[in-house]
C-alpha cells in the first residue's frame, strides 16, 4: 500500500475520480438495447458435390450467437438488421468495459476515503 497522502491531496483526487466517474454513468444509462452475444459472418459448406462452396467459394451469411440460459443459441440474420445487432453487441460490449472502469475508479476512491477517515482520526487525537 502505498503511503496515506495529506488530506486535501486526497480530497483533490477523490474529487477528480467523481469527475471521471459521472461522463461514465451518462454514456451508460444512455446506451439504449443490448444484446449478449456477437454477431459474425459465418461461411459454410452446404455439401453439395455440385455447388461452388465445394471448390472454395464458401456461403456467407451473417449470424448472431446469443448465450441464453447457458445455452449458445444461433439465428441467422437477415442482411439488413446485421448493423443494428451488431452495434447492439458493442453496446453492450462497451457497457461492461465501463462498468469495469468504474468498479476500479470507485475501489481508489473508497481506499482513498479510508485514508482521509484515519487521516482525520489521527488528527483527533493530536489535539
Ligand atoms: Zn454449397
């Protein structure tokens, strides 16, 4: 642990990690429907010994895996709603990457709040 730092040293970054952490809370309580799951591009062969796909040329069609109940669940996506599910996915991608942000901005500022209450206490006694 690093060292406790005079108190207005950690108001001044206890302040500034609020600061860091509410433009986090607006973007995530703005972020509208997510999906849990990603969508890709899947290319298949279809096993007919005629078809192109049996000479390289894959079929492409775009796909959403959705973890439900434990359970990886397919759907194949009609090529029009593949960017709406998509930006889902990184909605909801981009939700967990701030929610992680924020569990380690809050954590420093909840050790940086113990520092200033034993800061404090000791302050107390002095007197
Ligand atoms: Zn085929």
């Amino acid at each position: 642990m690093t060292r406790p730092l005079d108190v207005p040293a950690l108001r001044k970054r206890i302040w500034s990690a609020y600061k860091r952490v509410r433009p986090l809370l607006f973007e995530m309580l703005r972020i509208r429907t997510f999906l849990r799951g990603s969508v890709y591009e899947l290319k298949t062969r279809c096993g007919q010994a005629s078809c192109v796909c049996m000479r390289g040329q894959l079929h492409r069609r775009w796909v959403l895996t959705e973890s439900v109940g434990g359970r990886k669940r397919l759907r194949v996506l009609p090529q029009d709603e593949m960017e709406l599910w998509r930006r889902r996915a990184e909605d909801y991608r981009e939700f967990r990457r701030k929610r992680a942000e924020i569990v380690k901005i809050v954590g420093r500022m909840l050790s940086d709040l113990d520092a200033v209450e034993r800061a404090q206490r000791r302050a107390l006694k002095k007197e």
